[in-house]
C-alpha cells in the first residue's frame, strides 16, 4: 500500500463534500500539474490518502482511500490529464495543521513541509504513522 496527500480548498471542495459522496466517492479532478498527474497514475485501488484543507486553514482534516484508479478527468476534452476517485475513509479525531508538521522533526522530509504548492503528494509510511499519531487516528485502520 502507498500513501498519499490530496490538497483541496475547503470553499471549492471540502472533507464535508467528501464524506457527502459515501462510498461511491468522487473525481479528483481539475488537477493540471504533470507531477501530481503522475503521481495519481500511480495509484492502486485501497491507496489511503489525506485529506487537507489548504488556504486559510492549512490542516489535515481526514482519511480517504482510492476507489477508481487513474481515468479521463471528466473536467476537460484535453487528454493529457487524468484523475482518480476517492471516498471518505473517516476524520482524524484532532486536525493536523502545516504548522505541526513543520514543527516535527519527524515530518521534516515530508512533501508537504517542503512542497506545499504540489496539489496531489507521496506521503512515505512514517509520515503517515507520525501525522496519524498527532491526529489520533489509528494508523492500522
């Protein structure tokens, strides 16, 4: 299994709109950057992923899982970009927020402390183990 960061603003699309789709889950579409393009053409289906607010709340907000692997991205004809589909997984019991992550030693690798413009990001399975710890989320699950 592989993890992964899915970056969303919360007034174009939040965890709530998330969780709202169930099970069938919903594109994760209009992404137009050729790595993190990249990095959802090499996903597998049962992929966990964290869900983060970026703008003005900069957190991780919840766990999803990919359940559609990469496809035409419906949002546009051009067939350079494709996406996958995600569902809601469940919350983390407390947000995590850049601000945490910047601030754990542990997490000074991760993309997201580095990377913060990348839309779609590897998460490597310590970091998945340590943001799962800080929001008490059981990491197995």
């Amino acid at each position: 299994m592989q993890y992964w960061l899915f970056k969303s603003e919360p007034n174009n699309w939040s965890w709530e709109d998330q969780v709202a789709k169930g099970q069938a889950g919903e594109e994760w579409d209009g992404v137009r950057n050729y790595q993190a393009r990249n990095h959802m053409r090499n996903m597998a289906l049962g992929d966990l992923g964290f869900f983060y607010h970026s703008v003005d709340e900069k957190r991780i907000v919840g766990v999803v899982e990919v359940c559609a692997l990469a496809h035409p991205d419906s949002s546009t004809d051009d067939h350079r970009w494709e996406c996958v589909d995600i569902k809601a997984v469940g919350p983390l019991a407390e947000p995590v927020t850049l601000e945490m992550c910047k601030a754990d030693g542990r997490l000074k690798d991760m993309v997201l402390v580095n990377n913060m413009r990348l839309s779609v990001q590897p998460v490597t399975a310590q970091e998945w183990a340590v943001v799962c710890a800080l929001g008490g989320y059981p990491a197995g699950a």
